[in-house]
C-alpha cells in the first residue's frame, strides 16, 4: 500500500495510459484503496 498521495500519482498516470477509460474506475480504486488505508 502507499499513501493518499502515492495511490493520486498512480491514478494520475493511469488516467493518462488510459483516456478512453470513465472515471468510475478510478473512483471504484480510490474507495478500494481507502477502505484499505481505514483498515489499517
């Protein structure tokens, strides 16, 4: 795991590899990796 701001740069550059993918998806991996971070 990494922090709030390491899982931003890693969907910050997903977003930029991906275009054409909406942005539900990295909605669904910031809570994913949220509820992560509130788990630890």
């Amino acid at each position: 795991m990494g922090s709030p701001a390491q899982v931003e740069a890693v969907i910050a550059m997903l977003t930029a590899a991906h275009p054409d993918q909406p942005a539900s998806n990295w909605d669904i991996l910031r809570q994913v990796m949220d509820d992560g971070f509130e788990g630890h």
